[in-house]
C-alpha cells in the first residue's frame, strides 16, 4: 500500500484529504501537523486525523524556531507585501514543507500531499518550497482532483461522506491564524466598496470599543531584533503574544487591502496583525537614528524584494538567503528602546533612544552641531 505524508491542519479541506487519501485512493496516510501560535490545541486534531483514517498523525510545536528563524529575519528586512501583508502564512509555508518532508523521510512515503486548490497563492508557495528541497517528490493535490473549489463544495462533500462539520459558519469564514497574524476569509465579499461585519475580525476590537486612554510601551532592540518591552526581557514568542494582546485591544493591527496574487488577479483580503504592525514600525524608528543615509534608503529599496520571495514561496532561493545575510549585517547598529503609543487603532511614535544614535541635536541656540569630518 503507497504511503503519503499530508500537511494536515484539521480544518474540512485537510480532513477531506485524508478520507480521499485513504479511502479513495487506498493509501496510508500520515498527517503533519505544526503548532505556529494559531489558537487550536494540536493533540485532538491528531485523534481527528486517526478517526479519519490516517495511520499516524505526527505533531511538532514551532513556535520558538518560527519567531526565530522566519519571523524576525522578515522584520528585520522590513518585509511588508503591498499595503500590509506581513507575510504570516508565506513565512509559515517553508517551515511546514522542511518537517513535512522529514516526516515523509522517516515514514518511507512514496507521495507529499498538501490541501490547496486551483492556481492560488498556497499551491504555489508550498510546490515552490517542496520543488526547492525535494525536486523527484511526487505531490498530490486532493482538492483540485476532486475539483473541489470552494467551502460550499467542502460542506457538500463532507456530507456525501459523513464527515464531522464543527461549524459551517466556521467553514464559510475561514481563519487562518498563526503568531504573527491573521487571514479572515468573508464568503461572497467581492465588491471593495463593501463595508464589512462587526464581527469579521479576531484579534483587534473595534476602535469605539478600545481604551478610553493610549497604551504606551517601550520596546528594546538588540541588533534588530526584538528583545524586551517595558524592560522585561522576554522570549520571541512571549514578546509576539504580549504585543498581539495589547494591540488588539487598542484596536491596532487592522488591514483590509486590495492586493496583487502571484498570478496578478486582484483579491480584498483582510489581515489583523497587531504585534507585527507595532514592531514594524518600532524598528522602523529605531533604524531611521542608526542608520546613515545610504543605507537607509538601499535597505528601504531592497525590503519590497525580500517581501516579494517570501510572498511567492521562494523562501530557499540563494537570493533570500544572501538578503538575510546583509540586513544582518547592515543591523548590526540597531539597538536601542522604541516608545509607542496605542489608541483607538492610532499607532505613533513618542520616541526613540540608542547607543548608536547618529541624530545630531541642536544646541540652545538653536544652531545644528555638525560632526567634525561630515562626508557629503
């Protein structure tokens, strides 16, 4: 009997999977499935993934490896796709596909198997990344041989075959969530002009319902890199979770843009994304009195790119890796503490501190003291 190995994340399009993959097409199947912050505990989706059929279901916590290794790197370069997509999920993908393949090593499997569907922006990412490690893998795409296009075709062939539905408001409003974001999925929101649901989001209330007065916070840098907030140093995970609360219930981190596919289709997607929006432009204080001017504006230049491969699923192409290396390198300064400000939604900058500052303040008389050697 073939063997597949299945990114699997207990959602109805996955648990479809493993009944194709095993009941219709007679494989064993063995799940994977990862914790990267999103609220779910992992333990019963391996029981649903058994219950479904699969011969093993394989669990591993990221989250420390995630904010580690993908999620800082991206802040760090200042990676934001188009007008606020901090890349949650592309960021998300590379790091599936690595342990995805490890289970399929150590299980002997003959095929990959993930659950995206059509020519949208998940296949691509996670068959770029799988392409990129493992080039003779076989991958099987369940949904598109079902040709299943959607939630209501999920919902009618979970139906047809018993398949447990916890909710099929659930299903018709997908979530997907993890520790730097979220992607809330509105069924039939397909005019821009349309105002959305009260209660779309997840993550941030609305700005009527946020504090009466600003929250202020003051986050520490240590090369770039998150460390600390309000002087408590904390681990990237913590510190990403602490800021998503705060954010959250200052109605900060909201994003409904209109944004470019890698197919060039144009889709309105709505991201929550308060730790990220906070950090982001904290680093972005920070850099703006360590950095000299050059740098600046080649690392500004440069970020739009490092966003665009993580965003198309280029996460292992050479380029990607030698970005990391120079902002890195060009980082090395960025250390210091941020001041922001949280209201209703309103993020501003009170302000800004480091060792390596390269301001140059004014005097009391209100001349600048320029540096002895200034090269123009």
């Amino acid at each position: 009997m073939p063997k597949v190995a299945l990114a699997y994340s207990g959602s109805l399009d996955t648990a479809i999977c493993v009944h194709y993959l095993r009941h219709v097409k007679g494989m064993k199947v063995y799940t994977f499935s990862a914790n990267l912050g999103q609220p779910e505990y992992l333990e019963p989706l391996a029981e649903q993934a058994v219950d479904l059929g699969a011969t093993a279901a394989n669990l591993a916590d990221l989250r420390d490896r995630f904010a580690r290794d993908f999620i800082f790197p991206s802040l760090r370069a200042g990676a934001v796709y188009e007008q606020g997509y901090f890349l949650f999920s592309a960021l998300a993908r590379p790091l599936i596909v690595e342990e995805l393949l490890q289970v399929a090593e150590e299980e002997g499997c003959d095929f990959i198997a993930h659950g995206s569907r059509g020519i949208g922006n998940d296949r691509i990412r996670l068959d770029n990344c799988i392409r990129a490690l493992a080039p003779d893998a076989q991958v099987l795409t369940p949904l598109v041989d079902l040709n299943l296009k959607g939630p209501v075709d999920d919902i009618a062939y979970a139906r047809e075959h018993g398949i447990a539905i916890a909710s099929e408001r659930a299903v018709l409003f997908n979530v997907e969530q993890n520790l730097w974001g979220n992607n809330v999925q509105v069924p039939n929101l397909r005019d821009t002009w349309e105002e959305l649901p009260r209660d779309t989001y997840i993550l941030t209330v609305p700005q009527t319902e946020a504090g009466a007065r600003p929250t202020v916070l003051e986050i520490g840098f240590e090369r770039g890199v998150p460390v600390s907030v309000d002087g408590e140093e904390l681990s990237p995970v913590k510190l990403v979770e602490m800021l998503n609360k705060i954010g959250g219930r200052c109605a900060v981190g909201r994003f409904d843009v209109v944004e470019n596919r890698i197919s060039g289709r144009k889709t309105r997607e709505l991201y929550e994304a308060p730790a990220a929006a906070i950090l982001q432009a904290a680093h972005q204080a920070l850099e703006a009195i360590t950095l000299d001017k050059e740098t600046q504006h080649f690392k500004a230049a440069l970020s739009p790119k490092y966003a665009e491969l993580v965003y198309e699923g280029k996460w292992f192409l050479p380029l990607r890796e030698g970005l990391d290396c120079l902002f890195a390198r060009l980082s090395e300064k960025v250390t210091g503490d941020v001041r922001v400000s949280l209201f209703r939604g309103n993020l501003t900058i009170l302000g800004r501190r480091s060792p390596n500052t390269l301001f140059v303040p004014r005097d009391p008389a209100g001349s600048v003291q320029f540096p002895q050697k200034l090269t123009v």
